[in-house]
C-alpha cells in the first residue's frame, strides 16, 4: 500500500483581531503551505475547508474560499467537527488520497472568533452541548473542564499547583513562537498573587491562567500520494497513524473521574495503525484548551498512569529537554485557540519538529511525533501520528 505524507504546512499568525475578511485570513495559513511545498495550486486535486460553522457569518465558506485561492474547478467541501475540525480534516484528505480518488489535497482550518462578541462566543460555545437536555443550563466551557478538574482533584489529589506548572511550561514556549498570541512570561507566583490576573477565578477550580484564550487564525496542511510527495518535497511527513472517537454529548452520560475516552479510544486505534506504543512518541501536541486538558492527556495517551501526569509535569519531562516534550509551541494556552484552526497548527508545529526546522523550538532528533484535537467537552477525540 503506498503511504502517504504530508509536504507543506502553513499557519497564520494567531490574534486577538484580524483586521481583513475571512478568505484574506485563510489565505495567510494557504500561502505559507504552498510556499512550504513548492507546488503551483494547479497541484492541488481538491481541498477542505474546516471550521466551527456558528462563528461564522459567511454561510458555506469552502466555495468562497476555493474561489479566492484559485481552487476550482476543482473540488471542495465543509468539514466540522468543533474544535478538531482540521484534524478531522487530515482524516479525511488520508482517506481521499489513500483511495486513490485525488493525489494532493488542501486542508484549510480557520476562524475569526472576532467577528462576534465575547459574550455571543461563549454563548455559542454552550450550544456546543445539546440544546435540548443541557446547554439551556448556561454551563459554558471552562465550567466544564473544571468538573474534569475537580474529578481529577478528587480522584488523585491534584493540586492548583500542578496546573499551574503546566501554564508555566506554555509561557515558556509561547514567548518564542512568533505566531502565538500570548507571548508573556508566566510565572508560578503569580496564581497566588491576588493582583495577578492570572490568580483571578473563572469556574471554580480553574483560574484566568488555567484557560487559552479565543484567536483569530488559520492553518493549512497539504497532503499528497506517495509519488507526489517524493516528487515535490525533499523531506515529506509520512501519516503513520490516524484514530479517531466520539462519546455521549452529555456529560450526565459520561465518568468524570477517567479523562477524555475519546482521547484514550483515539489514541489506541491510532498507536495500532501506526504499530506503535506511547513510549516510541519523541514530541507531541495536545489540546490544552485548559491546563487540566493537557494534564489528562499525559494520562490518556499512556504517557504516564492515570494520576501520575502531575510528576511529568513537576520533573519537567515535558519540557523541551525531557522524555516526552509536550507542546514546546506554547501550545493553546500560548498560542491561542482559532477552533477550526488549531489542528492544523499543531499538525505544522509536529511537521517542523520531524523535518528539524523549529528553530528555538526544536526538539533533539524526533523522528515519531503525536498530535491530540479534541473537539467540544471530549466529544470528538482525534490522534494523528507522523514519522519521518
């Protein structure tokens, strides 16, 4: 079976404010992938748009951005599924040239989470959960996450500490990636300095520091047979790996005390596509829309036992020098969080990483590396696993 591989990744700079439309947004993540390629648009077979549709005020944007990229006649849709809508773009882009259907596709996340104000975001974030049994309640995401942060509490006595070591550890990257939002120092004392904004409560347990910040931005991975990717590129990323899970929407459904399944079941589909275990992973990105994401998914992905991420974290095994480096792009709580745009800006962080051209961020000779998207409350679990 030919494999097949990734052989450019763009991404936008992640802001507060994109001063132009939505197609100029998208086309700063599409540019820079096709320059990463090397390849004229004629190449590209067909593309996916992807985005969290109720942030948009543009209906069906794959036929305005395919027009504006110089993508047609050749085919494109709309692909959603929450915040992993890019990386259930690569799903799918695997599938179409795998099959043989296409031999080069476009996945193009992004959001302009400006567009609408802060409150109608959140708003539109509860509608998220089900509409009928659920979000009427006027839970919104980090009142979430912090049930998942207090079961954890509760479970294997994490502490606020050990979240905060891992914002810590964000700042710490954030402020070298030049396309990351945040790119202040953030340091322990702060979230137990009452003048610090980051010790300012948002849902109980969890704090200002403790959650990523809306952005604007887009992400683009271009994804190519065998043949072509040899062609075009001289070190293409080869799709090892690809899982992918969903569960109950509601929580009421779910155990709070065990993590994200979606992230587990993903995670095990894909180390068995990719005939691997979580100890071959050099360099991984996980979705830390919170801090206490990021510490499940130590745990869900099988690099440590369930209640032990907190030692990761404190030995600093996460860190760029350790045994697993975890997000040493600053990841969502550095970078900010465009939702359809974040896979693909982890998918090009890991690329650089197994390509060796992440500069500061570099991380010493990888040559497996891991991405987790999680889309809503762990509703849609998505883990691609790249090689050089």
């Amino acid at each position: 079976m030919e494999k097949v591989g990734i052989i450019g990744v763009g991404q936008s700079a992640f802001v507060r404010g994109f001063p132009g439309s939505i197609r100029e947004l998208a086309f700063e993540g599409f540019k820079e992938a096709m320059q990463d390629a090397g390849i004229p648009t004629k190449e590209i077979d067909a593309s996916i748009i992807c985005s969290a549709p109720e942030y948009d005020k543009q209906r069906s944007p794959a036929g305005v951005f395919a027009e504006y990229l110089g993508l047609v006649p050749q085919p494109t849709c709309y692909l959603e599924s929450l915040c992993s809508s890019s990386s259930m773009g690569l799903r799918f882009a695997y599938s179409l040239v795998k099959s043989g259907l296409h031999d080069v596709v476009a996945v193009i996340g992004f959001q302009k989470m400006s567009e609408i104000s802060s409150a109608e975001s959140q708003e539109r974030m509860g509608r998220g959960a089900d509409i009928q049994w659920e979000s009427p309640f006027g839970t919104m995401m980090p009142a979430y996450y912090a049930m998942y942060a207090r079961g954890h509490m509760e479970q294997y006595g994490t502490t606020l500490e050990d979240l905060a070591l891992i914002r810590v550890k964000a700042a710490t990257y954030g402020q070298i990636n030049e396309k990351a939002v945040y790119r202040r120092p953030v340091t322990f004392e702060m979230f137990s300095d009452p003048e610090s904004p980051m010790s300012n409560p948002v849902a109980n347990p969890l704090r200002v520091g403790d959650c990523c910040a809306n952005a604007d931005g887009s992400s683009c991975i271009i994804v190519a047979n065998e043949e072509k990717a040899k062609a075009f590129s001289k070190k293409p990323v080869w799709i090892l790996g690809l899982g992918a899970a969903s569960t109950t929407v509601n929580l009421a459904g779910r155990d709070l005390f065990s993590g994200l399944t979606v992230a587990q079941a993903a995670g095990e589909e894909a180390y068995k596509m990719a005939g691997i275990t979580a100890k071959d992973i050099d360099v991984a990105e996980v979705h830390d829309c919170f801090t206490i994401a990021e510490m499940m998914a130590y745990e869900n992905l099988g690099f440590a036992k369930p209640g032990e991420g907190k030692e990761l974290i404190k030995a600093k095994e996460t860190y760029k020098e350790g045994s697993i480096p975890v997000n040493v792009d600053g990841g969502l709580l550095s970078k900010g969080h465009p939702i359809g745009a974040t896979g693909g800006s982890q998918i090009r962080t890991i690329v650089l990483q197994l390509r060796g051209e992440a500069g500061e961020m570099q991380v010493k000779d990888p040559e497996i590396g891991l991405v987790h998207n999680i889309g809503g409350v762990g509703l849609y679990g998505n883990v691609s696993i790249l090689g050089r």
